[in-house]
C-alpha cells in the first residue's frame, strides 16, 4: 500500500494582506489627528505673539478704559480669543492691522486696529494709532477711540505718544478735568525701571504690563492701578509707576490732569 503524498498547506498571508483593513484607516486618523494638533500648536503660538504685540496691548488697555465703551458696554471688558488681520514688518517699518472680539456685562463688539511704527518719528519705536474704532453689538455708528489732544504741540497721546514738541511755560494750574491722554510713556521726563520680582524671574515670567495712571497738574502720578499683565508683575509695576514724572499738559492755556496708560516691559532672559 503506497502512503498518500502530503499536502502542504497553503502559505500564511503576509502582515500587510492580513491587517492593512485596518492599518490603512487607523494610520490616515492618525496622521489628520496629528495635523490638527500642529495647526492647533501653529495658531496658538501666532494668536500668543500678537496678543503679547504693542498694538495689541496698547489697544485693548485704550478699551478698558475709555469711558464711553465702559458705560455702553459694561465692566470689565476684556478681549475674545481670536484675533484676525496681521502685523508686518518692511524693512524698518512695521505695520499692524488686526480686529478682535471685546466684551462686557452688558454689551460685545469688535474692536479694529490699524497701525504703523515708524523709526523715524520723534520718538523712536513708537506705534502711532492710525485708526482704533469699536463696533458694538445694536449700535450703527463705531467708537473712535483716538482723541486728538493739544493740537498746538503736536501730541497726539491716544496715539500712542508720538511727535513730541514741548508745550511752552505757561500758566497757573486750571479747574479742567482729567484729559484722556492714551499712552503716557513718551512723555515722562523721569520713567524708572521696576523692579523685578524674584518669584517671577523663578518662574520666567515676562511680558509686558499696562498701568493706569492719573497725573497731576505739576507732572507727579496721583493714582495707578495695573490693568494688564501677569499677576506676578503687577505690583512692581504699579511701584514704579508712582515713581515716574511727566511733562505737565497744557490745554487752553491751563495746566491739567491727565488720564492714561504706562506700559512696563518685562524679559524673563
């Protein structure tokens, strides 16, 4: 009796014929979820460097505390998360045009920033607002929160502080109130550094901080309180806001208080 031939069985299928039903799918979710997290990385690190960005700062503190869009809109107001257009930068000059969603207890808007540094101005550095406009929620016309001040020494404060000509001496303390005055950091005759907090530095805290301030008649800070920054770096701020002199402002012939913002700069390097 001849024995039966043996039967090899058939070959084993590779890996891939054996698992690609569901190495195929798993691998382009895997590759569309890691596309998302990097756009979501890309977005949060470009939406970071312009919410750090002067325009940006100076902008959001001219809302915080411009009085007409504190009674429309309601207290605090703070800023969306989003923010749209872009700052460039040609050759020495940059530019800034970007809108971002603002809110209050009573009322949302947007507000639009347009913007250009010009390292030939007076002051070196600084941004002047070209336009700076809130769009509230129910009501047609927009805020203009660029107010001309002092016509007849070219400082246009709520512009960021730039093209100084010092007004000339003059007369007694007046009874006007407090002027709007924007961004103060130009016209300080004396700006000390603050200090900066050793919990801070430990916890490579930077950025910058924007103070409200109040000055006198005769240049001296009289109030200031911190309205954005880090926690951390607040206080110090605030310190040295109370340190720093201003040239007094001259309006209709008559020394007056001004209202508005210093900004401090801190590097965590």
């Amino acid at each position: 009796m001849n024995p039966q031939p043996m039967i090899a069985p058939p070959p084993r299928p590779g890996w891939w014929k054996r698992n690609w039903k569901w190495f195929v799918p798993v691998t382009l979710f895997s590759l569309l979820l890691l596309g998302a997290v990097a756009i979501g990385l890309i977005v949060m690190f470009v939406m970071g460097a312009v919410k750090s960005s002067v325009p940006y700062t100076q902008a959001l503190a001219q809302a915080k505390t411009n009085p007409t869009l504190m009674e429309e809109m309601g207290t605090p107001i703070e800023a969306g998360w989003y923010v749209s257009g872009s700052i460039s930068s040609s050759g020495s000059r940059s530019d800034a045009n970007l809108s971002f969603p603002i809110h209050g207890s009573k009322k949302s808007g947007m507000l639009h920033v347009v913007a250009t540094k010009n390292p030939f101005s007076a002051v070196s550095g600084e941004w002047r607002f070209t336009e700076l406009e809130a769009n509230l929620d129910g009501r047609s016309e927009p805020i203009s929160l660029i107010n001309d001040y002092d016509p007849k020494s070219r400082v246009i404060l709520t512009q960021s502080g730039t093209d100084y000509v010092p007004p000339p001496p003059a007369p007694a303390p007046g009874k006007r109130g407090a002027i709007s005055a924007g961004v103060l950091n130009s016209r300080a005759t004396s700006l000390p550094a603050p200090d900066y907090p050793p919990v801070a530095k430990a916890a490579n805290v930077g950025g910058t901080v924007v103070v409200q301030v109040t000055v006198d008649e005769n240049g001296k800070v009289i109030s200031a309180n911190a309205v954005a920054g880090h926690p951390l770096l607040k206080a110090a701020a605030v310190q040295a806001a109370y340190r720093a002199t201003f040239q007094p402002a001259i309006v209709g012939g008559e020394y007056v208080k001004v209202t508005g913002v210093v900004n401090y700069n801190f590097s965590a390097q």
